[in-house]
C-alpha cells in the first residue's frame, strides 16, 4: 500500500510569493487533469501529477477535453477554492449558503457585537426613499446597543454563578447580544468564509445569477472574474439555462388565475404535513432485508407478523448501549419527515445550516408577525421593540411600492417567513440532539422539541431515543429505568 499527500489548500499570499508572475504553475487545473487519467492510464497517481505539473497548459486542453466534450463534469470536484466574502447583507448571506456540498463559516451576530455597518441595496434610487431606509436602520441598529446593554446588564446580575469567571461572563454576554439582535435588519454587513470544489461552483454562479437582488449577482461575476483567470478549463456552465430561468415564473403565471390572497391566519408550531408510514416497520424490515439477505416484501411481511410488544422488545434491545453522541444507522434514513414552520430570520439563520436537508423557504413578510425575544420583555423593552418594527413595517411598504428586492433588506431579524423542511429520521436525531440541547439558541431549541415531540407520536419505537444531548440521560432512564453506561 502506498498513501501520499497530492495537496492541501494554501493561503493566497504565499502562493503570491511562490509564483509573483501571475500564479502560472499554481492552478487545482492540474490535479482535475492528472485524477481525471487515473481511470484510462496505466501510470501511477503520483506519475500522472507529475507529468501536469511539468506542462500547465496541456493539462487545462485536457480538462477541456474530459469535461467540456466527454462530459465528465465530476472531475472538476477536485480544484478547491477559497473565498473571504466580505461586506454583504444577512439577506445575500443566505443565498449564497444555500448549496450542500459547500463549506461556509460565517461572522456570528450571536458572538460577535456588531458596530452597525450595513448594506444599501443598489435597487434603492429614490434620494427620499434611501433617507426613509437609513434612518430606520439607524433607529434598529441604536435600539439593538441599548437593548444589548440592559439585557447584559440584567443576565449578569441574574447569573452571579456564571459571571465569575471570563469564560462565564462571556457566555452571558453572548446571551444578550443573541436577544439584542432580533432588531437588526437583514441589511446588516456580514462576512463568510467559503471553501468549494468547482463543480459546485459552476452551480452557485448559477444559482446567484438568477438572484433578484443586484448585490447577489454582483458578487458572482466578482468570484467568477477570480476564479477564471486560475481555471479557465474547469467550469464548463456558469451562466444559468433557459430552464433554470423561466420553469418557475411559467408555473406561478398558470397559477394566477387559481390563487388567492394569502390567509391571515397561521399557526406559530411547527406542522408535520408528511411521515412516511410505518415508520417503525419499514426500518426494522429494512435492517431484516440487507442483514439476512431477504427480497423486502419478504422482510416487511415477517415484521408485519409480529405484535407491538415484540417490536419494542428489539428496539429497546437496540437504544440499550446507545449513547448521546452516536448516530443511528443507516437504516433510519428510510424515514422521511416533511414539516412546516413559520420562522424569524434569527431562527432561520440556525435552519439553514442543516444542508443535507431539503429546505425551502418564502420571503419574509410583515403579515407573518416577528418573534420577540422573552428577555426582551422581561427588560420592558418590547414596547420600544414592537414601536419600531411599526417603523420598519411602514418603510418596507414605502420601498416595496418601487422595488420589492430593496424592500427586503429593511426587514429584522425578528421578521418571519415560511418554511418547508424534510429530514430524514436520521437527520433529525442529529438536528434535535444538537438543537435541543440546554445550549442552543432558545428560537430554533423550541421548533426542535415542538418537532421531537410530534414525531414520537407518530413513530414511537424508532423515536424513542429521539431528544436534546442534555435531556438524554434523563430520557434513557425514563425508558430503561437507569442512566446510560459507558
């Protein structure tokens, strides 16, 4: 057996260094080439590296060639980009985090105080509707510092036992900057650091072009102007396809006709509109059917044979040595569970993190309602809160009547939108043991146990075990009459 190391991802500045005459040797071209061989060469890897690296020019001709004829897209999974993203709205933040197989670390409002540096959409010409915008978002960023302080002000003193130490005081800190912050608009300047192979690359070009808002579009032919002059040979379709750009607005003009004003009212829970049925039985069939090598209508019959007490014997047998941090096996991604939810964009800012899920989401509207945070309350300051979402409520309207896009941007974090969510069972274990935990954010820990306790309801043997890590112990011995061993 033979390992090495092909490469690693480096900073921009040393490759500067390296190669000061416009980065002509360092390009991930040349290992998309020397992969894309291995399938037709009898050299070894290492050989075929080596032999891109000598000629720069001839590896990008072959990419060409595998990818832009032949249509082998998947090679270009191997170039690597990074990007620092810096300076974009909250609301262009998300779009660009929509894509699965991408790696985003982005600038926390939850730990990081902000100085109220925001963006102000390009869509927004009007000298008086820019006023109207700015002194709004004046307004939210000046109540966001007064709230941060009471709010600090006010945990610590009912946290002595926490503020003790550094580490105490900080997590406090970060309690009240969490709360402050459902005031601030989705204007907010952030930043992000991207790590992204260039078949998905090619894919959020496409995705960002499409985009309504001009700052989105901007920042695509801005990663596409430094991408391309490093690897022409790699990203075969970035501009999105006639498909891509009228499927949708053809489908909503059939609906037209059909649709009307969205209802008023709207429940705050969550709602699972879909679960696979029997859920319990078609996972244990499942595990029947690939463990024994059985013909699955084979498996489910058998599980159909046997009574309730027999099916909670073997998961009970199964949870037994389960601890908080394993994740159940494969066979729980049979499962699917659909729900949906209305959210505020803090809550949503947690959602979406969760990309191996199908997420959907609508605009956010002032209809919806916002989320105000209970410490908020407790502080006295809702009065002050609510007056001046009023304020940003009539503001959106103003901007909406010239353009929809930068009306958007005036909206806070406390605002709402609509979302639908599909997880597989699997993926909920994870998403509510992390997210109904003591130490998650309480917006999104709420829609998590909302959502956990509904599913147990409906798929009681598989989701029995199916809670936050810091109630697991609790809930192990609720089932088992003892605490989890090691």
């Amino acid at each position: 057996m033979r390992v090495k190391l092909a490469g690693f991802n480096i900073d921009s500045g040393i490759m500067e260094q390296l190669d000061p005459h416009g980065r002509r040797h360092l390009t991930p071209e040349t290992l998309s080439a020397a992969y894309a061989r291995i399938s037709r060469s009898p050299l070894s890897i290492d050989q075929l590296r080596k032999k891109t690296c000598l000629d720069v020019e001839k590896a990008r001709k072959s990419n060409q060639k595998i990818i832009f004829e032949m249509g082998h897209h998947s090679v270009a999974e191997h170039a690597v980009f990074n990007f620092d993203i810096m300076g974009v709205s909250r609301l262009a933040l998300e779009e660009i985090e929509k894509l699965r197989l991408v790696s985003y670390t982005e600038k926390s409002q939850r730990y990081v105080t902000l100085d109220g540096d925001f963006i102000t959409p390009a869509e927004l010409k009007s000298p008086a509707l820019k006023k109207v915008f700015r002194g709004t978002i004046k307004k939210q960023n000046r109540f966001y510092f007064k709230a941060f302080a009471i709010l600090n002000k006010r945990l610590q003193d009912q946290n002595r036992d926490l503020t003790g130490s550094v580490p105490g005081r900080n997590l406090v800190e970060g309690w009240a900057k969490e709360d402050a912050r459902y005031i601030l608009s989705l204007a907010t300047s952030g930043q992000v650091g991207m790590t992204i192979n260039a078949r998905n690359l090619e894919h959020l070009f496409r995705r960002l072009r499409l985009s309504p808002r001009e700052e989105v579009r901007t920042l695509a032919e801005k990663l596409y102007a430094l991408v391309l002059p490093i690897a022409p040979s790699i990203i075969l379709f970035p501009a999105p396809s006639v498909f891509e750009q009228k499927a949708f607005s053809a489908i909503d003009k059939c609906f037209r006709p059909v649709t009307h004003k969205a209802e008023a009212c709207f429940s705050l829970e969550p709602e699972i509109i879909f679960c696979t049925e029997n859920s319990d039985d078609l996972i244990l069939a499942s595990h029947l059917c690939i463990s024994q090598n059985r013909e699955f209508a084979r498996a489910m019959a058998t599980v159909k044979k046997m009574n309730g007490a027999q099916k909670k014997l073997m998961f009970m047998e199964f949870f037994r040595r389960i601890q908080f941090f394993d994740a159940p096996p494969r066979e729980f991604e049979m499962a699917d569970i659909t729900f949906q939810a209305i959210v505020s964009a803090a809550n949503f800012a947690q959602l979406k993190r969760h990309r191996m899920a199908t997420l959907l989401s609508g605009p956010y509207i002032p209809e919806l309602g916002n989320t105000v945070p209970a410490s908020v309350t407790a502080a006295g300051l809702e009065k002050e809160f609510r007056q001046i979402v009023n304020t940003t409520n009539s503001a959106y309207c103003q901007i909406k009547e010239i353009s929809c896009t930068a009306a958007d941007y005036i909206l806070t974090n406390s605002h709402c939108r609509r979302v639908l969510m599909k997880m597989n069972l699997r993926e909920m274990y994870h998403f509510v043991r992390l997210r109904d935990d003591a130490h998650a954010q309480w917006d999104i820990r709420n829609l998590a146990h909302h959502l956990s306790e509904k599913i147990k309801t409906l798929m009681p043997l598989t989701a029995m075990m199916l809670c936050g890590k810091s109630g697991f112990a609790e809930e192990y011995k609720k089932i088992f009459n003892t605490l989890p061993s090691d």
